[in-house]
C-alpha cells in the first residue's frame, strides 16, 4: 500500500501580532511590540502550502484558533460582557490580554506529537496534544487543538487521540517540534527520536542556566507509552543545554529528520555520539540505513542556525529517492549559511535542492517553515479517512485566499487587541472557516 508524509500547516490567525511572549526565543524577544500585518502572514502560510501541493506533497491545513481568548480572560477573574472582559484586561494586566490573542496556534508543530500507524501497538495513528505549559499564551492552545485534530482525524478505527499531558512544569510537553521519525519509507516501521530539554526528576541530566528547558524526559516517555511505541522503535536524547541558553527552544530549531537522514548541527545534543550509534542500530533493525549530516560550528555557528532557522526546514523525500530543503528567505541572507547549502546541494549528498520562501511574518516571532507544519505519516486507507475539507487542493487555496483577504487586518499593534470588535470580527471569520474546512463546531463560541 502507498503511503504519505503529510504536512498540515497552521493557517495564521487574524490576531497575529508580536507580544514578545516567548522568554528564550530571540526573535520573539526582539520583535515585541512591533507591528504586525496578520493578513500578509496567513498569504505567506497560504504561498507556502500551495507551493509544496503544486510540487506533488500531500498538504493539509490545520485551523487556527478564537483569539482573543475570553473564556481564558474569565478565569483569571475577569468579568462582565464579552467587551467588558477585553476592556477590563487591557486596563488591568495588558500582558495578560496580549497572551489571551496571540495567535501563536500556527506553529503547529507544537500542536500534538504523531505515531504513525506502523509505530503503534494498536496498529492506529496515535496523536497525544501538547500541554505547551512552558508559556501561558501557549497553554491555553490544547482544548481546542483536541477539538480540531478530533474534527480533522474522526475516524476512530485509524486514528487515536490523547489529551494533553498534565498541566504541569514537570510534564512540559511541546509536541512534534521534539520529535523525529526515521524509517526507509512511511508506511513501515520506523524509529521515533525524542529530543528532551530537561529531567523533571533526574538529577543527573544538565539544565540550561538561562533560558528554559520546555521539554522533559518524563514528557517524552509518557507521549511514547500512551502510543504504544516499542523500547525498540524509539530513541531518547537530550538536547545541549548550552544551545538552549542560545536561543534553541526547541530541537526544530537546531536539528531536522526525514527518512534515513538526521540534518543537524554539530553542537545540537549531549552525547551525540552515542545517540548516533543508538539510531544507526535501531534504524538498521527497521531495514533502514542511517544517514546523519552534520554542519560543523566551523561552517555555521550556533548564533547563524538561531538567526537563520536553517535546521527549521523542512527535510522532504522526492520521488527519485533525493530531498528538497524548504528553508526561510533568513537563510539566503545569511553568507555562511548560504554558502554552507550551496556546498551541500553541490555535493552529490541526499540533500540536492534548496528551495527559499518568504514566511517573515511568522519568523520574526521564531517560527519557520518546520513550526508551521505537522507531519502525520498516512498509508492510503488512513489518508482515504482524514476529513477532506482540510486536504488542500486547488480551490481550497482559492477559498482561504478570498477568506483571508475579506477578513484580515493589514496591521496589527498592542491597541488593536483591546479593540473588542476585533473579537466579533475573528468569530465571523473563524465561523466562516469552519465551513469551508468542514469542521463543524470546534471554537468556544461555537459551543457554548
Ligand atoms: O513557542 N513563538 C513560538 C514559536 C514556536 C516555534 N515553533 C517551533 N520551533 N516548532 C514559541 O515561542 C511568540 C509569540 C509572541 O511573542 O507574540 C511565540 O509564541
């Protein structure tokens, strides 16, 4: 049977701004407060997706999510009418409202970590929801994340879904973003590589002293037992603290996997060697050969991957066996990364082509091509199963084109997001788009 790696990339909501809400991630960092445009970020997602169908890749999309956020807001004691709530927060704690309408839900590689089907002991596709608790903003994603995979992957007898772990610091769970699957092609086995920050309750594993760790060990190991994943079928490794304190937040950020082939940076993990002999074994048990590529801090530093988000490409098998690397514009102006990918294109190596795009809206608050995207490894009958209105096609790309332009703001700013018709305005449009993609109900207002 033929089977798929297929990308649902995060349609960028109409609240997209930059807050400066993520502690340890530079761009987000030095970004903050500027002013965004939310209806160019969505055409760039959009060019994107459209681009890679148009190449021959499965593509999907993934919904983004009602923002601002007041039931978030009501729990936190703020009361009245839906447009009270806003003005209250906005006069109170305006941090808090700027986390109640981030649109942070396009990185979906933070969504949800996915087994395919020929990982799991139950021989379904098994998604668990990540709790994100590193970061309130994200934290409040994993209700309706459930929801929308639910809505996307219903088919109960292919695919399986867990609820996010539990909401504590000690569980910190950041979805596929820590996650790597190897395997000689997508329907067969493989090898599932979880990159963890921190123990929660190991002593003898290093933490970063600066910035956060957001994902544990503990995390990782529950999302592998809930999938029913064999001690066989995965590897577990840390990432370097020191990497971390650069701006690393996640392992995307500093190491990509597709196939047989680990991209990544020479100072990404602890103990690589033995993580790469661990991986050459276990990928060899699956029929698999190992093929890790590694960019030395002689070619490109860590400071020049955190910048130019090299490693938060995407890593995709073309039908002649080679890949293509779908990497941000950041990468071409940046020489030594530049340099670095026409000597590795040039070089007869799996990796021939680069191809570039621009996705600026979304890298200034550190999120590249690889955070946009989820990847869910289908065969035929599965993807046969996946709700089509969310499969993308050429008049989808019409539709959400028309939706966004009709819908969007050109230019966002902290004033804007204690404007309470931004609120009736995201609900009209996240209405409407529910059915176009052929949800159903998925967003609060739409519930309760
Ligand atoms: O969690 N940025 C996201 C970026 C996520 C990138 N995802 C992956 N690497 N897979 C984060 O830090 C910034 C929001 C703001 O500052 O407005 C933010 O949430």
């Amino acid at each position: 049977m033929k089977s798929y790696e297929v990308n649902f990339d995060g349609l960028v909501g109409p609240t997209h701004n930059y807050g400066g809400l993520s502690y340890g991630n530079v761009a987000s960092q030095s970004n903050s407060q500027q002013s965004s445009n939310p209806k160019e970020a969505a055409l760039q997602g959009l060019a994107k997706m459209k681009a890679l169908m148009d190449m021959g890749f499965q593509q999907g999309v993934l919904a983004p999510q009602e923002r601002p956020d007041v039931a978030a807001l009501r729990r936190l004691g703020f009361a009245g009418s839906d447009a009270q709530v806003i003005q209250r927060a906005a006069k109170e704690a305006m941090p808090l409202l700027v986390a109640s309408c981030s649109a942070s839900s396009m990185w979906v590689a933070n969504a949800a970590t996915v087994s395919p089907s020929a990982d799991t002991a139950d021989g379904r596709v098994h998604f668990t929801a990540a709790n994100l608790n590193c970061k309130y903003h994200r934290s409040i994603e994993h209700p309706t994340t459930s929801r929308v995979l639910g809505a996307m992957f219903a088919d109960q007898q292919h695919f399986a879904h867990h609820a996010a772990l539990p909401a504590v610091a000690q569980f910190g769970d950041e979805g596929a973003a820590n996650h790597t699957r190897f395997c000689r092609a997508y329907g067969e086995a493989g090898v599932e590589f979880f990159v963890f920050g921190r123990s929660a309750f190991d002593s003898r594993y290093p933490s970063p002293q600066k910035y956060p760790a957001r994902q544990t060990l503990e995390a990782s190991r529950a999302v592998a037992r809930l999938h029913g994943l064999s001690e066989e079928g995965v590897v577990y490794a840390q990432q370097n603290p020191a990497v971390i304190d650069q701006g690393v937040f996640h392992n995307d950020v500093i190491a990509v996997g597709n196939g047989e082939v680990l991209f990544y940076h020479e100072d990404a993990f602890l103990d690589t060697d033995r993580m790469l002999a661990e991986l050459g074994d276990k990928i060899a048990k699956v029929g698999g050969k190992f093929q890790p590529v590694c960019v030395p801090r002689s070619a490109v530093t860590v400071d020049d991957a955190v910048r130019s988000y090299l490693f938060n490409s995407q890593l995709l098998s073309r039908a002649d066996g080679s890949m293509l690397l779908i990497v941000p514009e950041e990468c071409r102006g940046n020489e030594r990364v530049w340099n670095y990918l026409q000597g590795l294109t040039g070089s007869g190596g799996v990796i021939r082509e680069v191809k570039v795009f621009d996705l600026k809206q979304s890298m200034q608050n550190g999120g590249g091509p690889a955070c946009l995207r989820l990847r869910v490894a289908l065969n035929e009958t599965e993807l046969a199963a996946v709700n089509p209105g969310v499969i993308m096609t050429a008049p989808l790309y019409e539709s959400l084109t028309q939706w966004v332009e009709r819908h969007y703001r050109d230019r966002m700013t902290e004033n804007d997001l204690a404007d309470p018709q931004l609120l009736l305005e995201c609900r009209s449009a996240l209405d409407e788009l529910t059915q176009i993609l052929k949800l159903g109900a998925v967003y609060p207002f739409q519930i309760n």
